[in-house]
C-alpha cells in the first residue's frame, strides 16, 4: 500500500498529506446516523498510519436520495455520464472513484482532495488514486465527459445551496498577505 505524500499548501508553509480523509460521515448529521466508533476509531488509525493527516449504493436513509442530481428527472442522464466515466476508469484500470481523484489531484500542486469514507477498504482505494497517471487527452476527455453544463441537477438543495463555495465572499488571491 503506498504512503500518502505531503504538500504544502498556500504561503504560509501549511503543510498537509497530499489526500485528506473526510469525517462528516462518521458521526451524526448530514449524511445520517453515525457509525459504530470503534469502527471509526480502526479507520481513523488506518489512515493515519497510511499517512492520511486528519483535516454504491443509496440505502433508504440516505439523505443523498433527496438531492437534484438524484432526482428521475436527472438520474437517467447523469447515470450515463457515470458510465462514460467508468469506462475510461476500466481502460486506465482503476475505479470511478479512483478516476475521480486523480482528476482532482491532476490538478495542480496546490489542490489537496478530501474524500469521506467510513470504511478502511474505501479508504485504500481512495490512496490508490495517487497512483493513477492522466495524460493532458485523459484530462480533456474526462472535462468533456462531465463538465458542470452536462451533469444535470444542482449538487445540493435550494437550502444547502446557501452554504456552497459559489456564495461565499472570498477575498481575491491577490490580497492574501505572503
């Protein structure tokens, strides 16, 4: 199993693992009732001791259910996305999510994902996407696959749209002090 690296991240010399682990998940809220804490409690270790620096399928309570893109109206078209998706992550022979970070990860040295998982097998596969090497084709292809103006359906719902990185009022870069 590979380590996962470090990276730094803006001016300041913040220095974090090239992949975080998500945790809203494991505990209650959002995303339903939390898991058994010595279950999270092994994950957490697991990912640690892999160098993770703490920063499927829809079951019937699965808030997700309830989100746009989850919708009939959009879930046919957007399943068609997943499949164009899955078919480049068969060819460069990883998994979807795998693909996925790796995209992320592809795109710049500045840009740490932080995925959620609850499970030690998925966090394993989530390391594992440091391993997947896109060309400039692969990263085209994939942007053309599933840009924002194809996938249909917001992300969230009207309510948590409020809370989204689009309504915030970042300061531009430029005034970040160095």
């Amino acid at each position: 199993m590979e380590k996962v690296g470090r990276m730094k991240l803006g001016s300041q010399g913040l220095e974090v693992s090239a992949q975080g682990l998500g945790c809203m998940s494991m505990s209650n809220g959002y995303y339903g009732p939390g898991k058994p804490e010595p279950d999270m409690i092994k994950l957490i270790h697991h990912a640690i001791h892999h160098g993770a620096k703490m920063a499927e399928n829809l079951t019937e309570n699965d808030i997700r259910k309830n989100l746009p893109r989850f919708q009939p109206k959009n879930l046919k078209h957007n399943k068609n996305i997943f499949e164009q998706v899955n078919e480049m992550a068969k060819r460069k022979g990883c998994t979807p999510s795998q693909l996925a970070l790796a995209w992320v990860h592809h795109q710049g040295n500045d840009v740490c994902p932080i995925p959620g998982t609850t499970k030690i097998e998925n966090l394993n596969n989530n390391i594992g996407a440091l391993s997947v090497k896109l060309s400039v084709e692969d990263m085209a292809q994939l942007e053309s696959i599933a840009s924002t103006d194809v996938v249909k359906g917001d992300r969230y719902g009207s309510v948590s749209m409020n809370f989204a990185w689009n309504y915030t009022d970042t300061p531009p870069l430029s005034s970040w002090k160095a």
